[in-house]
C-alpha cells in the first residue's frame, strides 16, 4: 500500500468531481493526465476508489443523508461519498476520517465543512458495516433503467444491476499456441482471472501472449470465422482487441478508426503482440475498398460495459440514443457497400438496447434484398441456445454466467451477401 493514501483519495474525489459535477467520462479524464502526477500504485488506486464509488454511490448517498440537514457542495459531498464507501468496504476509521478532514480541510472553499466531515464520517463508520449489506444492490438511473426494463423486464435488470454491482474480472484473448499459467479457461475460450491486480506484471505480457478483451467482446471475431489470406475490414478498430484475433488468424486485416488518439493503442498493441494489421486513421462512412469479409463494430452507447465502466451511467443522460441509432444505420448500409458478393459482415455493438442491435439488424435486412441473417455462424463454443435472438443475432447480457462472474452486453449478428 502507498505511504500517501491521501493523494490517491484526493486524486479520486476530483474524478468524482469531474464525473458527477462535469459529466465527463473516467476514460476522458485519464487520458487528459488527471493522474499523472502519481505513482503507479495511487494512480492505481485512485481509479479503484472512484470506481468502487460509483458502484456504491446509492448507498452511500443514503447513509451520509441520514446525518446531513442539507447536501453540501459536491466536493465535500464526494469526499463524504467516498469516505463511507471506503469505511463500509473495511477500512480503517481512524485513516479514513482522518485523511477526508484533512483534504477537505486544505480547501479555500469547503475547509470551513471539515468538521462536518468529521462529525458525519464517524457516524458512519460506527454503522455503515453494519447496514451496508442490508441495502437494495444500487439500481441505473431512470434515464437508462425505463428503457431496459421496457425491454427485458425487470427481474432481468435487477439482475444486471447486481452483475454491475459485482464489477468485472479481467478476460483475455491468448494467442493459439501460447499456455497461460494463470486464470480459468471459460466456455467461449477467453482466460478469466478474478482479482488480477497489475496486467502488465502478468506472465505472457512483454512476450504479448495475449490481449486484455471480454470475453463477450471476444465472440464477434469467433462469430466472423476469418481465414487466412482474406481481405478483412475491422471498421471502429480502436482499441484492437478484434484486429489482433482477425490478424492472428492469418488474414490481411485494415484497422480503421476515426481517432487518431485511439488508433495509438491499436499500433501499441500490434508491437506487442506481434501480428500486423494496416493501420487507417479515418471516416468509415467515407471508406473505400472491396473486402471478402467486414467487421463493424458500430459506435453505441456502451450501456453493456457498465460493469467495468459505472461512470457511464452519470456522465451520460441517454440524449445521444437518436444520433447514435441512425449513424449505426449509416454505417452498417455503407459497410455493405464494402462487401464483395458472397461475402459475410458481422454487425455488432456493446449495447444493451435492442434500438442499436435486433432492430438494426431487422430494419436492415428489410433495406437489403442480398442480406441474410446467418443464424448458423452463431454455432461457436460456448454459445448457449438462450442467447439466440428471434431474428438470428446473438443476445449477450451482463447477467448471464453469473456464478462465473458475468459478461458485457454485446449484439452480434452475421450477415451473409448474395454472391
């Protein structure tokens, strides 16, 4: 453990901050250097705090309301969050309380409140362990909870909401050939590893033996079935997860993205792997070219990543649906466009709204007189005849494989052009 607890904390209250206060995305706030100035370990806990967090931020609001009047100025009210969550999850009181007073103690603005943080942290050290099992597992907001509930009933989004709870493991794709030592193989075929700690300490990193991909994400590539020598298009590459097992397969792969800050990791990826890929920085709707085999792994809403990503839910209010929904339809048309005669495209997206995956597929089909749905493609390991969707994609939802720890929610379908 770090020697200065506190940076990581204060590190952690300011991404809360940015996340509840600005509406700004974990990733987003990373990638601008929130925590650069930490080491390894803090920088590694802080992320770790604020994601606990907001796993638990219901019921932390609620154990902190019981002995607030009124709700402070959401820096104090994240560091109050953040202390109840640490001190419910086994931490120390005295360290706690000790280092939330003494940040909010530090501030122009709020160090006028710390002995309310004192005051209110004590209170809940003395019962939060107690109560904090006792509540309800932290529902979605409504903005996201009505549409999935109209969806899949409630029973099935409570069961979400509790693999969201849970947060993730960590999956990986290993190359063919190589052994992992660590982990437990999963139906699907990814390694599974529950409390992994650092990844790049893990045997077969530097060798790059594998890559970091839920196994969910991993299905869309099995489900696309790339030989070696095909021409393949892997259209929203970024991070390269599905590149590298189009690339291992042995097929000559086009990894476009529109981000050339995110086609970064793609290239950093390849490095370490060893595989090689063409690598585009570009527009898929202004693409060119004919392929014997796409994969478009369209821009979503990533309401199926939330148990690796609970900031989604507060950065985000659903406005974005609509835009989203028809430029997946724009891109799935021109996609087509890409596709020689008699080849396959597999359509997917890490959503849990049908809006962006069964009825994409159903509307496009419609559109298409060459398109078909390929339910036979979905015959790959793992795949459990439930998943299978009434219109031939495949359904993956976070609440499946629950003894095993869950899955992103992820929409796939292959789609097989007339030749």
């Amino acid at each position: 453990m770090s020697d200065n607890p506190t940076a990581a904390r204060r590190s952690a209250i300011y991404l809360l901050d940015q996340i509840l206060g600005e509406g700004r995305l974990l990733s987003e706030c990373l990638a601008a250097g929130a925590l650069d100035r930490l080491d390894p370990e803090d920088r590694a806990r802080a992320q770790r705090l604020t994601l606990e967090t907001l796993r638990g931020l219901e019921r932390a609001d609620r154990l902190v309301g019981n002995h607030l009047n009124r709700t402070p100025a959401l820096t104090v009210h994240n560091a109050l969050r953040l202390g109840a969550v640490e001190l419910c999850h086994g931490a120390a009181a005295h360290g706690v309380v000790n280092s939330m007073v003494e940040i909010v103690g530090r501030s122009r603005k709020h160090g006028r409140l710390k002995g309310l943080v004192n005051a209110v942290l004590r209170k809940v050290a003395a019962e939060g362990p107690e109560a904090w099992p006792k509540m309800r597992v932290p529902r979605l907001p409504e903005w996201l909870r009505d549409p999935l509930v109209m969806a899949w009933g409630d029973e099935t989004v409570k069961g979400m909401e509790q693999a969201h709870f849970a947060g993730a493991p960590l999956d990986l794709t290993v190359k063919s050939g190589a052994a992992m030592s660590v982990g437990d193989l999963l139906p699907t075929g990814s390694v599974r590893i529950i409390d992994a700690g650092q990844v790049s300490a893990l045997p077969g990193y530097a060798s790059g033996d594998w890559w970091v991909q839920d196994a969910a994400a991993a299905l869309p590539v099995r489900v696309l079935a790339p030989k070696a020598g095909e021409r393949i298009l892997d259209l929203c590459a970024a991070p390269g997860g599905k590149t590298l097992q189009i690339a291992a397969a042995g097929a000559e792969v086009t990894a476009l993205d529109i981000s050339q800050g995110r086609i970064e990791r793609v290239r950093e990826n390849l490095e370490r792997t060893g595989l090689t890929a063409q690598v585009v920085v570009g527009d898929a709707l202004e693409h060119q070219g004919q392929y014997d085999a796409i994969l478009l792994d369209a821009p979503c809403s990533a309401t199926g990543t939330i148990r690796r990503h609970p900031d989604l839910p507060f950065a985000k209010d659903g406005s974005e649906f609509g835009e989203l929904i028809e430029l997946q339809a724009q891109m799935l048309s021109h996609a087509w466009s890409l596709l020689k005669p008699g080849g396959r495209l597999v359509y997917c997206t890490c959503s849990l709204l049908p809006d962006e995956g069964e009825v994409q597929i159903e509307d496009a089909v419609q559109q298409h007189s060459d398109m078909q749905v390929d339910r036979n493609a979905l015959d790959v390991p793992g795949v459990e005849e439930g998943w299978i969707t009434e219109e031939g994609g495949l359904r993956l939802r976070p609440d499946y494989w629950p003894d095993r720890g869950g899955m992103d929610g992820f929409y796939i379908a292959r789609l097989n052009k007339s030749a």
